[in-house]
C-alpha cells in the first residue's frame, strides 16, 4: 500500500518505474523526476489506463477519490476514459453556451410573435443594459447577485419599469436555456420582488407595447357599443384623462379636414384648481393624428347629431358612464392589470423609453406636456401651454403609428357584435362614410342653440 512518504519522498532512476496503491492505483516516477498518477483498468478485454494528475498536486487521497470515482462508472458499465472526454468537452461547451449567446438564439427563436419594431426594441435593451454585464458570462454559472447588480444599473438612472421588463425578458432566456438544457435553474425567477418599487398610488397599467396591444386587440373583440370601443381606441390614441374624453364635445375639434387636426381641451374641463379652470389660456391642445381622425370619422355617424362624443345610451345629453372603458377591459380579461387612466402611463413609459433608445432626451419634457403636466419650477397660471406643437404633433404620430401597427380601422369595430348571446347579436349600422367624407366646416354647440 503506497503512503504519502513514500510518494514524497520517491527519486527517479534511469528508467521509470510504478510505486502501486490498491485496485490499481500507482504513482509512475519518470527518469526526469515527475510523479504522474496513473489507474489501470479493462474495458471490453482491452487494457487501458486514466491519468489523474501529477504529485504533489493531486495528493494521494485525492487520487485514490478519482480512483474510486472512475471505478464505480467502471462497475455500471460505462468507460471511465470516454465519460472523462465527454465531461471535459460538456464543460468546454458550457463556457460557451455564454448569456448574450443564449439570449440571441431565445430572440431569434421568439421574434415571429412580436412585431418587428418590438423586436428590436427587445434585443436592443438585452444589448444595452444586459449584455455588457453579464453577457460574457456561462449562463448556467450565472446567480441571482450577478443578474441583480445588473438590474440595479437600469434602476440607478431612474427607470424602474424598464429594469422589471429587463428581468422578465431575462428570465423568458432562462426559460428557454433550461427548455434547451444549457441550465438547470433560473436566477431571475424570483428578482422581481427585491427590484425597486413603482410609486404607491399608481393605477395598474400595462407599458409594454406588444401586451398593450394584444390587450387594445381583445377589448375590442368583446361584445361592447360601438361608441364605446372607439372610445377605448381614442384614449390609447391620445392619452388624455378618461373623465375629459367621457366629456369630448363636437364643437371642440378643429380643423378636421385639414392638415393639421387639433382637439382643444378647455382648461375648465381639466384637472386643477379653480385657478386652472379659469386661466385665459389653460385650454390642452392635442393634436391629432390620422389615426385619431379615423376613429372620428367612425365615430360622426353615430353621435355627431349630438354635443357629445361619448353620450350615455340611455341619456343622450349625458355622458357614457365612467366606468363603461374599464367594464370593457375588465370583461377581456385585464381587471387589475390595466384601467382606462393607465393609458397615459403606457404612453409615458414607451414614448420616454423611445426618446431614450433615440438619444432624444429633450423630448422627456415635450411627453410630460402632452400629458398636460406643468413642470414644477414653473407657474401654472403663466405657462405656455401651446409650446413645442410641431414636434408634439411628430410625437403623437410616431406613438400612433407604433400603437396601431396591425389594428382594425375604426369602421372595422362600428360593426362588431354588442352581446354575446343570441342568434343573431346586434350590429350598429351607422351611415355609410365615404372616402371623401369631410366634417363639417365648423361645429357649433348644439345645446346653445
């Protein structure tokens, strides 16, 4: 039986020679002075032999370990030599499954189901705020710490909703390494709790594109009133409040056949205080899109006889009811996931996160004037609530573009069902609107009269 003593203190001779431990074992002594652990065994009646390191590196209780090692595959009939190859060449191929590469095969695999603005704006974020981190990196090596000290990057400058995607996006990747067996857990599973928070207070709302969609896409599926479905459309459109959509008037849209639409808001609908409401020149413009206009056009035939966009089914002189846009989402299926208000959220993520990707920061305060905010260094009375139109009217147009992208046209949604059952559901059928319908030069307030 070899000792360690003898294995120290053995010296090398012409020719090398073997000082053997039990089942096999033996340190080869080399005429150069090396100690070379070697074990002998048979496999399918040839003699073949394993190295296990040198001494002293690998110390003769680690040996007789690998020894033992290699003998148990060696009893349940597998090459302890071959197995060897193959778990090297596993672990070669680990180092090279790295996280940038997996996520590109994850994007590449996925991307048929996104649009393709989404797709790219998906592996953009991977290669902006992930990759340099921990792209380089084994996926299956990776751990929560790493992963969350790449997240707390993306939160340092202030974009907490973007960091939670990241993490989504980054554990779909970990779903589909495990899926494809390049790992055997997923890191980012449970990060979610340790991120920061969105502020208290906030309604829930969805501001991830594709979702918002898909959620725009089912609501206006559902059995609903034509009004109320292009109702929903017009708010995902413009983003306004929902209380000052319920009460759009006809008379406060101008130049609808131009080029340049606008929807002037007056200040005393908006929120404030009564300082606001009575500001000579606190009205909101929005201005419109193409888009927007067709939802209008749609929209004529069914109410514009009347003062209001959105009147009650019951109570023609009355607004819809504020609660008929959330009854629609929530029958699709989004109760608690997204409510008529959070759209002017979703507009500010996306737009503020387009704006970024664009190097176009100074559009941050253009987004927060769409969405009639008034910066807090300024006076709310003696500001100018008309500036930037131009480029807010370029915004409005990039948004709506990016949000209709493979919608219905609005005439497409006047001739949905308005219940689900029955053999033959309700259809509003509205006077036909031709291609060149034009609105009325100027509407008046009809209720004035």
């Amino acid at each position: 039986m070899l000792t360690d003593t003898k294995a120290r203190t053995a010296k090398p001779r012409d020719k090398a020679y073997k000082l053997t431990d039990s089942n096999c074992l033996y340190l080869l002594v080399t005429p150069s002075g090396g100690k070379l652990w070697r074990w002998n065994y048979k496999y399918e009646g040839k003699q073949k032999a394993m190295a296990f390191g040198s001494y002293p590196t690998v110390g003769l209780t680690d040996a007789r370990f690998k020894r033992d090692e290699a003998h148990a595959l060696w009893v349940e009939g597998h090459d302890p030599g071959v197995v060897k190859k193959l778990r090297i060449e596993e672990n070669l191929e680990a180092g090279r499954r790295t996280f940038e590469r997996t996520a590109r095969l994850w994007h590449d695999n996925a991307k048929s189901q996104w649009a393709k603005r989404h797709a790219n704006d998906i592996l953009r974020s991977l290669e902006r705020d992930v990759f340099p981190e921990i792209g380089a990196l084994p996926i299956a090596q990776l751990t929560p710490p790493l992963i969350l000290a790449a997240l707390r990057e993306v939160e340092a400058r202030g974009s907490i909703e973007t960091a939670k995607r990241i993490r989504q996006r980054i554990e779909a990747v970990f779903d589909y390494a495990i899926a494809e067996g390049f790992a055997d857990k997923n890191p980012a599973e449970r990060l979610g709790a340790v991120l920061k928070p969105l502020r208290r207070g906030r309604q829930p709302a969805i501001t991830d594109l594709v979702p918002l969609q898909k959620m725009i896409l089912a609501a206006e599926e559902d059995f609903a009133r034509p009004v109320t479905r292009l109702g929903l459309r017009l708010l995902a459109l413009t983003s306004v409040r929902p209380n000052e959509l319920r009460g759009a008037c006809w008379y406060e849209f101008e130049e609808l056949n131009g080029k340049e639409p606008l929807w002037r808001i007056p200040a005393a609908r908006m929120k404030g205080d009564l300082d606001r409401k009575e500001e000579a020149d606190g009205d909101h413009l929005v201005p419109l899109t193409p888009q927007a206009v067709d939802v209008l056009r749609a929209l004529w035939p069914l109410t514009g006889e009347g003062d209001l966009l959105f009147p009650s089914c019951r109570k023609p002189d009355r607004p819809m009811s504020e609660n008929a846009i959330g009854f629609l989402l929530h029958r699709a299926g989004y109760h608690g996931h997204h409510v008529p208000h959070g759209f002017r959220a979703a507009f500010s993520t996306i737009m503020n996160e387009w704006a970024e990707r664009k190097g176009k920061e100074g559009d941050r305060a253009i987004i927060d004037l769409m969405l009639a905010h008034v910066p807090r260094e300024k006076v709310e009375g003696a500001y100018n609530r008309a500036r930037y139109m131009p480029r807010r009217r370029e915004l409005a147009g990039i948004w709506a573009d990016m949000l209709t992208e493979g919608m219905p046209s609005p005439m497409v949604l006047v001739q949905r069902p308005t219940r689900p059952l029955g053999p033959s559901p309700r259809r509003f059928r509205p006077l036909p609107v031709e291609a060149a319908f034009r609105f009325p030069t100027r509407v008046v307030r009809r209720s004035a009269e």
